[in-house]
C-alpha cells in the first residue's frame, strides 16, 4: 500500500515559536503525521517541558532554544543542519499600542520580526532545505502571516480601541505574504516551495460578548480553534501540495471572503 501524501515520516520540520497558542498545535500536528520536529522557544527550561510532553506521547522531537530574532543565532543554528525539509516561521513580536501610541521604534520591531527574521531563517536554512528537495523531491517552507495582512480590523468590534489589532500589526503581515512569493520565486528552482498560511480569529482568550462578535464576522458562525490550523498547515508541508507553491491558503471561516 503507498503511502498517504499526508504522511511525513522520514522528515525533519522546525517549528518557531512552538510553544505557543497556535504554534503548539501545529507542532503536535506535524508531530502526529509522523515529522522529526525541532520545537523553538528562548525560553529553554519550558521548551525542555514541552519537548518532554511531547515525547511521552510517542514523538519523535528534539529542540532548539535561541531567539528566532537574533540573526546571529537563526545562521548559527540553520548552518548546523543537514537537512531540513519542513520550515514553519511562525513567532512574532508586538505590542498592544493604540493608534495615538505606536512607535516608528514599534513599526520597526514588529516589521523586523515577521519579516526580516522570516527571510534571514530561510536564506539561513536554504542549504538545508535543498538538500532535503534533492534527497526526497520536496521541501516546503511555510510563513504563518495573518488576516489583517489581507483585510484591516473592524474597529467597531471593540469596545476599548486598545484591544484591536495593533496598527502596527497588520503592514507587517501583509510584507509577509510578498515576502512569501518572492522567496517562492527565488527558491522554486531548487525544488523548495514557499507558502503562506493565513489564519483568522484563533483567539487564545476572549471575554464571552467580544468572542460572539468576533464568530459572527465569520460565515461558519465560530471562532477558529488550535485544531482547525492542522489539516492546512499538513497539505502545505506534505508531498500533498507538491505543485503549490506562491500561495497563501485562509483558514478565517471565511472572515475575508464577505
């Protein structure tokens, strides 16, 4: 029997920011499709944790603890490699700042760690990555951007203006999904794809009135749940999506398909 071309057994994926809301479920999902995967966090006594977690359940996993913002550690780390057939650049940093507040210093923090940092991981881990296209055909990198780089929020949502989205947030994201299809183009010749996962309202906490608000915005009714990111995040990293590349693919219950 041949194997599903959602399986990816036999490859190795590294995971920024695994710890996190989202970042953890796409982690556990690669885990379970049978990946080798690298979690990542600064903080390395939770990541030793998580790491554990994730080993009594049966997975294969090892880590890497370093700043995926410090350039210098990304080209440290990605030069050791090997091999790498899965990238998934998913941390970010911002802050919670009103319209009135934000920085150009916030403009630039926020643009650097979804941007910059995403393009010097997969410049730094091109070698890799290429490796693992020759060895297996495939090799697949994955920028999880954001729907406010597509749509800007709906301020009248909120109850406080500094609950939205930051102001900074969205242009940062919006780089990101260009930034996906020049890497595509740049890096389709060697066999390695470049797509962008695009989710919508995946809340980790929301007050009860705020999150009905938020659901009724979508034209499924709900908010996103950590689970619902697994099955598109596996077609975009497995041999399943073997011809897509230069995409990115909304998983927002449809929030900007209105």
């Amino acid at each position: 029997m041949s194997q599903s071309p959602f399986r990816l057994d036999g490859k190795t994926a590294f995971v920024s920011g695994s710890r996190g809301h989202l970042g953890a479920a796409m982690t556990r999902a690669l885990c379970e499709a049978g990946a080798h995967v690298i979690v990542n966090g600064r903080d390395d006594s939770a990541l030793a944790d998580f790491e554990t977690g994730l080993r009594r359940d049966g997975h294969a996993v090892s880590r890497a603890a370093f700043d995926a913002f410090d350039s210098a550690a990304v080209r440290r780390f990605f030069g050791g490699l090997e091999r790498l057939d899965i990238l998934v650049n998913n941390a970010v940093a911002m802050q919670m700042k009103s319209f009135a507040d934000v920085s150009p210093e916030d403009f630039a923090a926020t643009y650097a760690s979804a941007v910059t940092a995403g393009f010097e991981a997969v410049r730094a881990a091109r070698p890799a990555l290429a490796a693992a296209a020759r060895a297996s055909g495939d090799a697949s990198v994955i920028t999880i951007a954001s729907m406010y780089g597509q749509v800007s929020p709906d301020a009248r949502l909120y109850d406080d203006p500094a609950r939205q989205s930051p102001f900074h947030y969205g242009p940062a994201k919006a780089a990101q999904l260009q930034l996906t299809r020049h890497l595509a183009a740049e890096l389709g010749p060697q066999g390695i794809r470049v797509n962008a996962l695009v989710p919508g309202p995946f809340p980790a906490r929301v007050e009860a009135a705020f999150g009905a608000r938020l659901a009724a915005r979508t034209m499924l009714g709900r908010l996103g749940r950590p689970e619902d990111i697994a099955g598109p995040l596996l077609f975009l990293a497995a041999p399943a999506a073997a011809f897509v590349t230069g995409a990115a693919l909304n998983v927002d219950g449809g929030w900007t398909a209105w």
